[in-house]
C-alpha cells in the first residue's frame, strides 16, 4: 500500500495544496511582495505568482481581482510592518532620546533591508495611482500620530497635546526630509548608517526648536 501511495505522489508533483481562504491570501500576498521586489510592476506576471503558488490564475484573481489589487495589497502590508517595527522599536522605559534614536535605527533597519519595496512605498511603484498615493500618505500619518502622541513620557508627547498647529507641521515637514535623506542613502551608500541617524535625530531636534523654542524639556 505504501508504495502505491508513493508510485502517485510521484506521479502528481504538481497537484494543488488545499489552504484556507485566510492562509491562501498571504501565500499570494508573500509571493507578490516578492516579486514586486525583485522586478519592476510591469514585468511581473500574474500567471508566474499564480504558478509559484501551485493554483490557476483564476483562483489567484478570486483574491486578488487584478494585478495592481495584488500590488496595493503588498504595499499597504509594507507600510504595515514598518510602522509596526519603527514604533515597536521605541522601548518606553528608554530615555527620550534614546526612544527616538531606537525608532529610527528600525527605520533604517527596515530600508536596507526592504530596499526595492520601500523605494516604491515612497515614490508611488505605479504612478499617480490614487490608492497607492493613499497607502502612502496614510504611513506617514500613522507615524507621525504615534511619534507624536504614543511617546509617553517624550517632550514630543507633552508638546503635542499642547495642540500647537505648527508642531503638526514641522512634524510632519521632517518626515519628509526622513524619507528623502533615506532613499538619497539607499542610492548613493556615501555615509555611515550611524551618522545618518544622528542627522535625523538632529533635525527633528532643531525643528521642534524652532517651533515652540528652547528649552525642552525631559533630556532633550
């Protein structure tokens, strides 16, 4: 018997294995952002992740109606992992700068290490895509929600619940500057890791200075 079940296993390599809708979804999902990261959107092939996958491209476009749906999906996933990773990284029994230093070196971690999807994060992957543009925007107002008001104990947090419109601003002015001193780093490899952290933690000191003054408070 043994060898009769063996003699069809070796005949069906390539037969289906059955997942669960929630399982079959992030092996789609998994398989996607991959290729998305290895390739360009126009040269991945939706029959390549559906074969990958051992299904038909039929049951692949049941989740996934269309190739940019797929795209999407893995970019908002993307932009998931790396709020959830940076702000994770910000132990809060850390002193404050140490909190900020520790968020952006997971920052940093995640782009040298998701360097393809996270440069398509920021510049769109796909053009003026309205819901790519809203992946990216709302990443950026996660962030800057958390850094300003789940940073308990920071002069971010008390400076931010002062409710001064122009924190807001300059907040989310020097998320800018992070995005583009990253992808610059990403393309030229010209300096340390280190100094560019410290450039980023620099920066956002001196813009928060300059809008609501010296001094802060709680070591900074």
């Amino acid at each position: 018997m043994a060898k009769a079940v063996a003699r069809v296993a070796k005949r069906r390599p390539g037969r289906r294995i059955r997942l669960d809708n929630d399982a079959r979804r992030a092996q789609l999902l998994e398989l996607g952002q991959k290729a998305f990261a290895e390739r360009t959107y126009d040269e991945v092939s939706i029959d390549d992740i559906a074969r990958a996958a051992g299904i038909s491209k039929g049951l692949l476009y049941h989740y996934f109606p269309t190739k940019r749906d797929l795209y999407v999906a893995g970019l908002q996933a993307t932009a998931d992992d790396l709020v959830a990773r940076t702000v994770g990284a910000a132990d809060p029994k850390l002193p404050p700068l140490e909190r900020i230093r520790a968020g952006l070196d997971a920052y940093l971690d995640f782009v040298v290490a998701h360097a393809r999807p996270f440069s398509a994060l920021l510049r769109g992957g796909i053009g003026s895509d309205p819901e790519v543009a809203a992946v990216v925007e709302g990443t950026r107002t996660r962030y800057m929600e958390r850094l300003l008001f789940d940073a308990e104990g920071t002069p971010l947090a008390t400076i931010a619940a002062s409710e001064v419109p122009m924190v807001r601003i300059a907040v989310r002015g020097w998320l800018g500057f992070v995005e583009a001193a990253s992808l610059e780093w990403l393309l030229r490899g010209q300096a340390d890791r280190k100094q560019l952290r410290d450039l980023l933690v620099d920066t956002l000191l001196v813009t928060v200075r300059a809008v609501v003054g010296p001094p802060l408070t709680g070591g900074w």
